[in-house]
C-alpha cells in the first residue's frame, strides 16, 4: 500500500496553476493567505519567502517551497524588501490569459510558478493542513523534482494541443515528488504533522496496515502485533508523531473513508458500515455522530441538497 498515494486520493487533493511570476530589479510582494496549500517553484533566479515569525527564506532556481493552507506570506527579491500588497486583478488577468504577471523592472532575472493545492473539505486526516511550517527543498536535493519543473517550464513557454491536461498531471506529480524529496531530508521541524509521521517507520508501518485494512478490527493490540512492536510503544510513536492514539486515528480515517462514500455513492449505510469496519450499522452511526455530529443519512441529505 503506497499510503501517501491513498490518502492524497481520498483526501481530494488536486492541484491548480496559479500565476507565474516573472521579475527584475528591486521587487516584493505580500500575497493574501490562500485557503489551500500554495507551492512556490522558482524556475529561474532567486526568490526570498517571507512569513510572520520566521526568517526569511532563499529559494533558488530548481527548488521549491510549500506552505500550509491560510499562511499569509510573502516573495521578494531580497531578504529585507519592502513589498507591495498583490495587485488581484492583475494576477487574474494573468492567469486567464495564461501571461506572466510582471513585477518590479525588466529585465526579469526570477520566474516563479505559483501552484495551488486544497484538499476535500469533507476528510479531516490533515496531509496538507498541519504543516508546522514551511516546506523546503532544493534543485540539489532532487534531480527527479528539478527535471519535472523544467517540464513544466516549457509546457508553459510553448502550450500545444493537450497542454491543460499536460499541465494538470504535472502540477499533480510535482506536489507528489516535492513531498517525497522532503521525507528523505529527514527534517524535525515538521514532527507533529500527518506527512512528517511518513518519517516514523514504526507509525507508517501501522498506518499501511490501516489503509490497506480499513474493514479490520483494529485495536491498538492487533495494529501492535501487525507491526511487530509492543503496544506501549505503537502508542507513544503515535502521540509523538501525530498527537494522537492509534485508535482515534483509526476512526478518523473510516469517517473519512465513510464520509465521501456517503456524498458520492447511493451504497447503502448498512454496506458502508461494513466496508469501514464497523459490525453494525448502529455501532457505525454511533461513530459517525460523534464525528461528524450528525447521522449518516442526515449527512447524506445535507450534502445533496
């Protein structure tokens, strides 16, 4: 079970071209936080992210940076420009017209690709919203991710017949590539959220297990014995990795599993609870309210109306 590929799926995770960025001179802009995760690519040149709190950030040509969905930020120059609020209806018409959208003076020395993911507001399991901070991977780290932006680089320089549909797979296998030169950077900062678990050997054993298995009774017991450790031990890489218990991850996972199956498809609840693990149709609705708040078939309704 490739259980990044799986939760991506499920969790409706599609990506968007935003605008790109063409600059020269002295030039920054604060951008508005966007409700999905924004990846900036840097293409050509030198880029510098800003965000509240942190020092800034030099991403150069070839690399890459991913910020979690609402992070206020901004791109610059320098480290220490002062940059202008975004000019919104020049980035629209950019990106209706497929131009770049020009900042500070020509010649332009920096391009930048904007790119935008949101998740399936109906699943809870956080791949991309519990970021603690931004994202980071250079050209040097990954050939494979420097070579997929050179591709998307002149896709855009020369669009032919399919380029949307040429474009779209790429922004998708870029935020899966990105993602997977990051894990192996091993980096600390990230300890606490879902992607940053993928680190855990122990915890993405389990979380294999649970994916591929999402109808078995798991118990913190029988998850332990699946993955060879002890149970006090599943238990503490849990809460170390993802703060919480395998179990309350477990039941997470199947009100997500439930949740879509219940908006997309006519199965019945009684074939639903089943395919998520749980006994009865009670027992599930039981879950699921407590979950979600409401019952299965109330959900279903709300979401179809």
């Amino acid at each position: 079970m490739d259980v990044l590929a799986e939760v991506l799926r499920v969790s409706g995770a599609r990506g968007a071209l935003g605008v790109v960025l063409k600059a020269g001179g002295t030039w920054g802009q604060w951008l508005d936080s966007y409700p999905g995760a924004a990846l900036h690519v840097v293409s050509r040149g030198t880029m510098w992210l800003h965000v509240t709190g942190e020092k800034p950030l030099e991403v150069r040509a070839g690399g890459a940076v991913l910020l979690s969905p609402g992070t206020a930020h901004g791109i610059a120059g320098g480290s220490s420009v002062t940059m202008g609020t975004c000019d919104q209806k020049a980035a629209v018409r950019a990106i209706a017209d497929g131009s770049a959208l020009q900042l500070g003076s020509a010649p332009a020395q920096t391009e930048v690709i904007t790119l935008h993911y949101e998740q399936d507001p109906e699943v809870s399991t956080p791949v991309l919203t519990s970021l603690a901070g931004p994202m980071h991977v250079t050209a040097r780290e990954n050939a494979q991710l420097r070579r997929t932006v050179e591709l998307l680089t002149a896709e855009l320089a020369q669009p032919q017949i399919g380029a949307t549909a040429a474009v779209n797979s790429i922004v998708d296998l870029l935020l899966v590539q990105f993602v997977r030169a990051w894990l192996a950077r091993h980096p600390e900062e990230q300890s606490g959220s879902w992607l940053g678990a993928m680190r855990d050997p122990v915890v993405r054993d389990a979380l294999a297990c649970v994916h591929t298995q999402p109808e078995h009774p798991w118990t913190t017991q029988t998850l332990a014995a699946a993955t060879s450790v002890s149970r006090a031990t599943l238990s503490r890489h849990f809460r170390s990795a993802l703060g919480q218990t395998p179990g309350a991850y477990v039941e997470q996972w199947r009100m997500d599993l439930a949740s879509v199956r219940l908006r997309d498809t006519d199965e019945p609840v009684e074939s639903i609870s089943g395919a998520v693990g749980y006994g009865s149709p009670h027992a599930f609705s039981r879950a699921f309210r407590r979950a979600r708040g409401m019952a299965p078939g109330e959900y279903r309704s709300r979401l179809r109306k």
